[in-house]
C-alpha cells in the first residue's frame, strides 16, 4: 500500500481510471444487488428503476440501467483521472493518498449526483412501481448506495494509481 511514483504520466493515468471505472462500477452494482436483495427486492432492481427513469419500457429497463451505470462510472472515471493527473495538489503520488482521494471521489459523487438523481428520478419510479413500501425502504437505500459509492471511489482511486504505475 506504500508504493510510491513519481511523473506518472497523465494518459496512463486516464485510462486507468477508465479501467478503475469499470471496476468501481461492478463492485457497486454487486452491492446494490446484493443490497436489493435484503430489502425483498429482485437483485435487479436498482438497474430496472435506473432504467424506467431513464424512459425505457418494462422490457428493456434493467438493460437500460445496467449500461447508463457503466457509463457514468466510465465517465466519472475520465473525470477523476484528469483532475489527479492536473491539479498539481491532488497528483496521484502514493497508494494512500489514491485511496484518500477515491474516496472523496466517491462521497461528493454520492452527495453530489446521487442524492439528487435519486429524489427527483429514481423515487417517482419507485413511488409508481411500489406504492408506499418506496417510501419506508427509501432509508435503506440511501444507506445501501453511500456503500456502493464508498467502494466505487476507493477501487477507483487505487486502480488510477496501481495500474497507472503499471502502464508507465
């Protein structure tokens, strides 16, 4: 966890961020399966509201969800690898500080996009599909995503740098 480099180049660390994107976005989505799964839920559930927010039909939303997840991971990803490849005080130096910023990546994301795409698209669907009981889990899935955040930035920020050593 100590590894330490210097000059990584800003491209190796841009695509493994990409890669470390992809990463965060499958553990998150094991997560939020997982997570379903305890509030009675199909595991696909997440996904399939992401997907009738999203405007999809029944038939095509968890598809739909599944692959805007993984773009925005990815995008994130791109958004991240650039600011620690440019913002000379958050240059990624070391293990630890990679996890540091991963982190922080993924709570201002949470606090950020999350909380508010959750309020104003992701609890009508639910509201729509579940009646009431959308209200009473909604606690619960708050507290499942911030998880899924939590890990998302935390691969995100170690995959930017271990595999960003790799590349240069």
């Amino acid at each position: 966890m100590g590894n330490k480099k210097e000059n990584l180049r800003p491209k190796n660390i841009i695509i493994s961020s990409i890669i470390g994107g992809i990463l965060g976005g499958i553990a998150m989505v094991i997560v939020l399966m997982i997570g379903a799964m305890t509030l009675s839920l199909p595991p696909t559930g997440f996904p399939l509201v992401m997907g009738l927010a999203l405007g999809a039909s029944m038939s095509d939303a968890v598809a739909v969800g599944m692959i805007a997840h993984f773009v925005v991971s990815i995008v994130l990803g791109v958004i991240f690898g650039a600011i620690v490849s440019y913002v000379r005080p958050l240059i990624l130096t070391f293990s630890l500080k990679a996890l540091g910023l991963g982190l922080a990546a993924g709570l201002i994301i949470y606090v950020v996009a999350f909380i508010p795409v959750a309020m104003t698209m992701f609890a009508p669907v639910m509201m729509h599909i579940m009646g009431p009981m959308a209200a009473a889990i909604l606690p619960d899935v708050f507290i499942i995503a911030v998880i899924g955040h939590i890990l998302y930035g935390l691969i995100l920020g170690i995959s930017a740098f271990e595999i960003g050593i790799r590349l240069s």
